[in-house]
C-alpha cells in the first residue's frame, strides 16, 4: 500500500485487530472522516480542494452535499474521470491539478480505481497536495490519504 494514511472503515477489522493486538483502534467511517474534513478551516479556504468524481451525476450528487455544508464549489473544482482501465494516467487531470494548485485533491471512483490513481497523482505531481480517497456515496466509505 502506497498510502500514508489508512482509516479503518470496517467495524469487523476494528474488532479483530484488537483482538490480535490488544489495541484500542475505533472504526471511522469515509463519511464521519469527510465531514470532519470539510470543517477545517484550510479546506474550506479558496482552492482548498479539488474532487475527482465518477460521473455527472456522482458530481451533482456530491456538490449539492457539499453546498448543504456552506461549501461553494467552483466548476474548475471539480473533475469526472474517465472510465480507467488496468493503468491509471490522466494527463488531463495532472494539468488540472497542476494550474489550479489545490492543498486538497478528494477521489471519489470507487472500485478499486481511487488507490491506483492516488499513488498515480502522487508519483506524478510536482507537489505535494493531500490526496484523500473517498468511495463514493457510501456511509461506510473508506477513506485513505496518500
């Protein structure tokens, strides 16, 4: 795993990893990470964050929950991916994530495809912005920072 961060998603691997270790670690869903995030006074900051989502209706989705939390995005805040294949590159978005210089870059594909293009955008930017892969609309998400 390429990431930095790894949040506990599952109430199941909570358990069994105190368990084994005799440790305390509490389950955090994607959702109760996402809404602590937006709170911070630095993403919510002009070009805080840039949301890479699945599709038109995933971003129409995700936007109006956004504005639900006093968050205004802007149309060069957000990008659809294309659908990947077995490698990720997106030259597209390197340029949009280069020009617009966010501290915060949100995923939000889902299948796999958010880790492969988290490590993708880390290797290949020129800085180094958070990068926090969240599934999409899903209560439960996971959610990992690279």
């Amino acid at each position: 795993m390429a990431a930095d961060v790894a949040i506990v998603d599952s109430a199941l691997m909570a358990i069994l990893w105190n368990l084994m270790e005799g440790d305390n670690l509490r389950r955090l869903s994607g959702l109760e990470y996402f809404s602590q995030l937006v709170n911070d006074p630095e993403f919510r900051q002009p070009r805080g964050a840039l949301y890479v989502m699945a599709s038109n209706e995933s971003a129409s989705k995700n936007l109006a929950w956004l504005k639900e939390q006093g968050i205004s995005i802007e149309p060069e805040q957000f990008y659809v991916a294309p659908m990947y294949g077995s490698e990720v590159a997106d030259p597209e978005l390197l340029r949009r994530i280069s020009g617009f210089r966010p501290r915060h870059v949100v995923v939000t594909l889902g299948g796999g495809v958010q880790e492969r293009l988290g490590v993708y955008l880390k290797r290949s930017l020129d800085y180094t912005p958070a990068i926090h892969s969240l599934a999409p609309q899903s209560p439960s998400a996971a959610a990992t920072r690279y």
